[in-house]
C-alpha cells in the first residue's frame, strides 16, 4: 500500500513539541481524569533523587532488560537484517527469569549503580527493595519509580480492547464523535461537558517521563489491564515506523479499586521540587475552573514526597471591592433563537449588550451594539462569522491600584494588592468552566491592552489593573478551537470577530468612560497652567538626565533614528507645545475660559511627558539588567520596544498639535454661509471617487439677515471636515454590506439658527453611546480605522469658537436621514 510512512521519531517530536510545558502536560492529564468521570485526581510527585544521577541508570537498566527479553533470532536470518522491535512481555514472563539470558555480574554492577544514586538517610523501604531485586526485571521494577508521577482517577477506568483501539491511537476520534452528537442532538441537563476532543493528550505523559505504566479497570472487571510504554524507544529507534514498534496491552493482577485509571510515568524529564509543584498549584491550578462561578471546582489533590500541597482558592471576596465593572454577553437579540445545542439560529439578529458600572464615581453607562456597529467593531462585513462565532459572556473587574484599601477577612492594603497582582492579567478564558490556554496571565497580553494602555494616556486599564473572563462553551462556539499546544485559541475568523469584540468593549467603551467621567471630575477643579507647565519642566528635566546617562553607557544609540531621535523629537516636540500654551495663556486676559481649555491640553501633554520619562526610565534598567546578567541579547533587540513606545507617543503628540497651534491662528470675522459652502465643495471629490456625492442646502427666512461670527477658518474647517469623514465612512460600510443602498450627505447652512448641521443616511449612532461621541477615544470603528478623538477634539474647537456641537435629537434629525450633527453659533 503507497501513501506516507510514519517514523518512530516522529510521535517523540510530537510529545516535545504539542505539549509546551510541566503545568500544562498536568493540566492535560486533570482534563483526561475529568473526562473519564472521575470525581477528582490524585496527583503524587515522588523525587528522591536528581534526574542526572537516576536516569543514565535507568536508561541502562532498560536497554540490558530489552536485550535480555529480546526474541533470539533464527540461524539462518541474515546479520545485516534490520533487528525486530522488542516483543511485548506477557505478565507471566515478569514473573520469572528463567528464559532471560542475563548477566549477573551486569545486574550487580546496574545495582550498585542505582544504590549510589539514593542519598543519605534515603527512604529505607525503597533502598531495601532495591538491594533485594531478583534479576535485571526485578531491578528495573524496584528502581524505575525513583523519581515518579503518579495521576490517579476513579473514572469509568478501560478495557484491554480500550487500550488498545483508543489510548494507543494518537488522534483518536472517540471523545469527538461524542462533541458532535452532543452538537447535533443537545445536552442533557446536569451532563458533563467534554474537555479533550483531539486524542493527544496522552502525549502528555511524555513531556514528563520516559516510561508510562498504565493501570485502569472497569467496574465491571475482575483484574486490572496494564499497558508499559518506554517512550525513549522512539528516538533510540528512529530508523524504525511507527507501526514496528510493539506496545501491547496485558491483563493485569486483580484490581486494588473499584474501577479507574492510574498513570505511572517514570524516568522524568526534569527535577521536581515542592517550590515547583507549589508555583503550578498558585498558577495553573488554582485557575484550572472558573473562579467567577460559585460552584465547587474539580478537586486536585496535589502531594510532594506525601506532603500536601495546597491550590490556593480564589478570594470571590475581593471581586465585590473591584473599582469598576464590565460585563457584557453577545448573542441572538431574541432568546428563542438559541438552539438546543447552544448555537444561534441562521435568521437571528444579533446583539451585544451590557453594561459599565463605574463604582468608584457611582456612574454607569449600558452597552448596546447591533446591526451595522455591531459587524464594524467585529470587523467582519456579514453577521454569518458573528452567527459561527456563537455566544459569549463576559466580566472584567477593573482595581484602581493606588486606591486599593484593607479588606476584611482578606487583610492589609499590601495583601489586598498582593491578592490582585496574583490573580490580574486581563482577560482569562474558560470553556465550559475549564482554563484554556495561559490567557490573562503572565506575559500572554493577547489582547494587546498593555499596548494599548500605553497609547491611551495614564496607562490606565492596563492588564495588571484587570481580573477578567470570558466564558465560551464547546457545543455553541465550536470555531473557537484550541491550538494543538495548547497555548490558546486557533487563529479563525471566529476568534478575529471575537477578539474586535472584546477590544472593542475594552477601548473603544470602557477605557473612554472612565477618562470621560474622570476628566468631569478634574474639570471641576480650578486648573492653573503655570503648575502645569512646572510639572512638564520638572518631566524633562529627568527624560535629559536618564538620557545623557543611557548616551554615555551606550554612545550607539544615540545615533540610532528609532531610539535616540524619536527621544530628541518628542522632547522638542513637548518643549515647544508648552511654550506655544504659556505664551498664548499671557496673551489672554486673567480669568479667561481659554486659559481652563489650554490648562487642560498641558495636562495632555503632561501625560506624554510622564509617560516617555516611564519608558525611557524603563530601557535603561532592562539593559543594565541584560548587561549584570551577562545575556546574549543584543542592544537593537533589548531596545526594540522602547522603539515601539516612542512611536506611540508621537503619534499622541501629533493629535494634540491641532488644539495648540489652532490657539495661534487669528479669529476673523466670516460669513459662515460661504466658507461652509467653499469646504463642502473642498470635500466634494472624496466622496466622488467613492461613488457618492454631497448635497448643500441654505437655509434662512430672509435675504436680509446673515450668518457671520468670528472664528479661525482653518478650525471650521476641521469641524466640518471630521463630520464629514465619518458620514463618508459610515455610507460606505452601509454600501458594503448591501450593494442597493444609495448613500446621502446633506450640509446645509442655517441662518435662522446660526448652525452648520452634516446629516446622512447611514447606521446612525447606537442609542447607548449618544452620550458619549464626544469623549476622547470613543469609537465603534475597527483597531486601525479611527483613534475615537475626531469629535473630542471637533468639541474643543467648537468651545473655543464660541460654538457648540451636537448630536441632534430623533426629533430635529433630516426627514430621510439617520443621525444629524449641528454645529451651533451664539445669536450675533
């Protein structure tokens, strides 16, 4: 039969690499007792040893029992034959070593060997077993469990048969084939969900040893059945297919427990520690089940060398001080269109709603997404990868650190600090209330909010602040697949969508809300720009001094263009932003609104300048630390994400410069009526390339009366400027989703009511965020397609005008249009 061979080495490579570490080779293991029905897993780590010293012997002792077992070849085969694999050993032939040709001298030697491995005061049953083992078997059998793992369950337990159709297929469909039933026909109430469908898990047990015995019975069965595997056989054969390598099933003794499966993996790969096992237990397990869920997690009973190690379980406690909460769910807008199974019906509408709750500030803001704005955060162009997607849940609890107090039953402010910087991380995903992946932990920022974070201001929202989960479900989100080492989830459409959600929620919603309300609050405070500006001479003053001592330590980067000229440039860029706001704030009269307005972007600027003097506080200690350590890596590559950072803050300094250098434009007085007319005419051809045009109307009772005020032209510009890009945009996502639709932009110029209104006929803006298009970073665009600051800083311009700017109500909005804007001039 032609088609691929498969070499023995190739399922050792598949151990090493599917399984990507200790925690999660036992996480995997937990997942198969689970799925086995047991009511818990018992997990004993066993070192008595290092694993330098026990398996060079153990290694010897196996292949002396693999020559001594081996079948002897007839007289007449041929030398230079390829030798067969070892023949499977029956139970009986473990028994006795009368067939054996065995060299005692070599047993003695391999005892002496193992003797000397066992440190002083060693465990006296385990040496004496040692010292008495009958043969090279007896000895293999005394001294393989040196170092052990042992995972026992009280699972449905396996058959002989089971064994060898099912644990000895890698890939097995047997758990599978139960998903999609369970997919086609629903779940019972009160049924288990199924943990693993891919059939590797047992690989598992090679990332932690070189030797599994297998020990499992049924309820039913009198005797266990036993299964050994030596995995080293794999790579000291590789020459060998798969399928010569015998491993077969045997019937065992009589079994020791009513029915389940203990897995025995010997030879371990690397020294265990109780340190070790303690760091997995607070890390992984502890998270294992969803710590959002008031029910009792999947019990783990951890032991080192019969000592207990506890998993410490999660304070629910501390979730009720949380500074502010967001939850949200997405799903079918109508209930009855989830089916049986959990997925959502193909001719629902699909909604994502929720809410903010800004504790702190006792404020709150809904959320509510649907139609156009719901595919646009999503970034798809259709609702059939929404519909695939499936449901979701979610909850974050956001921790204002600095603000953190002592907490009853929990302890001292540090402890309540500690406690959050344990369990923080962002967000935490959880199907069918099991862990996936390292997700809202560690170095796992797979949201990008750490990034994020950096670009939005103050660092705030960032993944140490957040204790979050998502909730998914393997019947209704079947797209959201595990990456086969289980890091995380499969990149698919799907997750796309999922995550532009959660961004979505994260930046686009929760981060602005909270700068908006706190920045009401700051606005209530008297601001005064001369502090301001000490504070940002006080910032760069610093940046210059950690600057002159990174040049001097390493005078090549100051020649870099990504590191020490984007330094040089945001320091002149913040230098001279300030000297713009102090020399326009003398130029005002004393007490002027200008000056809060112009107080208020140094403040903006004094967040940048805080920030680069964070950052580049930061480079310098992680390359002092590479060069104490000694490492490899090089200066480009340490300096690498300062590089990053410094874009950012550019791009941030770059926003600003419209609200500090319109302040130097002169006001004059104009006739509104015309320049509005001269900048949709300006805009006219943009929307033309895309197939649209704009339609300018005036609106006034008389001839005689005017529409004049005196403004800086280039900030109506802006204004009108920005209206108009987001109606352009808004039509065409509309237009892409459905190729009849005739988009219409309407300007007109009202004299009666000195305003310049913009109106189209787009999605409109969603009920929940009518409130909040004009706070900073407020969008429902993509990641890419807008910062969310067009309104914010349109607000700005219009207040220093004289002006307001709004979102009209139902009410006053254009007979055929969806959303209107006005900007509103006061009565001449």
């Amino acid at each position: 039969m032609s088609g691929f061979k498969v070499s023995a080495r190739t399922l050792f490579h598949l151990g090493a690499d599917l399984i990507s570490s200790d925690a999660m080779a036992l996480y995997e293991l937990v997942k198969n007792a689970f799925d086995a029905g047991s009511e818990r897993v018992e997990i004993s780590v066993r070192q008595r040893c290092p694993v330098e010293a026990s398996n060079p012997v153990i290694e010897r002792i196996t292949v002396a029992l693999e020559i001594a077992e081996r079948p002897a070849a007839p007289e007449d085969e041929d030398e230079d034959e390829v030798e067969p694999a070892p023949a499977p050993v029956a139970e009986e032939e473990h028994e006795s070593e009368a067939e054996l040709v065995v060299d005692e001298a070599l047993v003695e030697e391999l005892r002496e060997e193992a003797l000397a491995t066992l440190p002083e005061g060693a465990e006296a049953e385990f040496a004496e077993a040692v010292r008495t083992a009958e043969g090279i078997r007896g000895l293999f059998e005394a001294y393989s469990p040196v170092n052990e793992i042992v995972v026992s369950d009280t699972g449905h337990g396996m058959s002989l048969d089971d064994l060898e159709t099912i644990f000895l297929t890698v890939g097995t469909t047997f758990r599978t084939e139960k998903v999609n039933e369970r997919r086609r026909d629903g779940v019972d109430p009160g049924e288990r969900p199924i943990l693993g469908e891919k059939g590797v898990g047992r690989l598992s047990a090679m990332r932690l040893g070189s030797l599994l015995r297998v020990e499992t019975a049924r309820l039913t069965d009198a005797n266990s059945s036993l299964l050994d595997i030596d995995w080293s056989l794999f790579s000291r054969h590789p020459d060998r297919r798969l399928e010569e390598i015998d491993i077969v099933p045997r019937p065992g003794p009589a079994k020791s427990r009513p029915k389940g499966t203990v897995l025995s993996i010997r030879q371990l790969s690397t020294n265990w520690s109780v340190l070790k096992l303690e760091d997995i237990a607070k890390t992984q397990f502890s998270r294992l089940n969803d710590p959002f869920e008031a029910a009792a997690r999947f019990p783990i009973d951890l032991t080192f060398n019969q000592a207990t190690v506890p998993i410490p379980a999660f304070r629910r406690l501390l979730l009720e001080h949380a500074h502010a909460v967001v939850t949200a769910s997405f799903g079918p807008d109508d209930p009855k269109d989830l089916l049986p199974n959990g997925r959502i019906s193909q001719t629902a509408k699909l909604r994502l709603r929720g809410s903010v709750n800004y504790a702190l500030r006792s404020r709150s803001l809904p959320i509510d997404l649907s139609g156009v704005h719901l595919r646009t955060a999503a970034g798809v162009a259709n609702d059939a990868t929404l519909r695939e997607l499936g449901p979701f849940e979610l909850k974050i609890y956001w921790f204002n650190r600095p603000l953190l107090e002592e907490v009853d039953t929990i302890g001292t402010k540090k402890q309540v600090r500690e406690l959050v910087n344990e369990w923080s991380g962002g967000v935490a995903v959880y199907r069918d209330g099991f862990r996936v992946g390292s997700y809202g932990s560690g170095a796992d920022d797979w949201l990008g909010l750490d990034r994020k974070a950096l670009a939005s201001g103050g660092y705030k929202v960032n993944r140490a602040q957040l204790i979050g989960r998502l909730g998914i479900s393997s019947l209704a989100n079947p797209d959201l697949m595990d990456q086969t080492n289980r890091e995380g989830l499969r990149d698919s459409p799907e997750k796309d969508a999922l995550v532009a959600l959660l961004k979505h929620i994260i930046e686009g919603v929760f981060r602005p809300f909270l700068n908006a309300v706190d920045e009401e609050i700051r606005a209530r405070e008297p601001v005064d720009l001369k502090g301001v500006a000490e504070r940002v001479l006080s910032q760069r003053r610093s940046i210059s001094a950690t600057i002159r001592l990174l040049y001097q330590r390493y005078p090549e980067v100051k020649d870099d263009p990504d590191i020490g000229g984007k330094i040089e440039e945001a320091l002149a860029s913040i230098g001279e932003m300030m000297r713009s706001l102090e020399e326009l704030g003398a130029s005002y009269q004393k007490g002027r609104s200008e000056l809060t307005v112009l107080a208020g972007i140094g403040l903006s600027v004094a967040a940048v300048a805080h920030e680069l003097r964070q950052v580049t506080t930061n480079a310098m200690a992680s390359v002092d630390a590479l060069r104490r350590r000694r490492s490899a890596t090089d200066l480009p590559t340490a300096l690498a994400p300062l590089g990053t950072q410094l874009k950012t803050l550019l791009t941030r300094l770059r926003v600003l410069d419209p609200l500090v250098t319109s302040g130097r434009q002169v006001k004059t007085s104009t006739d509104l009526v015309e320049w509005t007319e001269t900048i949709v005419e300006s805009a006219r051809p943009a929307f033309q390339n895309v197939g649209m045009d704009i339609e300018f109307a005036v609106r006034r009772s008389s001839d005689a009366v005017t529409f004049e005020a005196r403004v800086v032209q280039g900030m109506i510009v802006q204004v009108v400027g920005n209206l108009l890009d987001n109606a352009r945009y808004w039509l065409g996502r509309s237009a892409l989703e459905d190729p009849a639709f005739k988009p219409r932009v309407l300007v007109e110029a009202d004299v009666d009511r000195r305003e310049i209104r913009v109106s189209d006929n787009g999605p409109g803006v969603p009920p929940a965020m009518r409130d909040t298009v004009f706070q900073a970073f407020v969008t429902t665009k993509p990641p890419g397609a807008g910062l969310g600051l067009g309104l914010f800083i349109s607000r700005e311009i219009a207040a220093y005008s004289d002006a307001t700017i709004s979102l009209l109500p139902e009410s006053r909005t254009v007979e055929g249009f969806s959303t209107t804007f006005a900007l509103s001039f006061r009565k001449a």
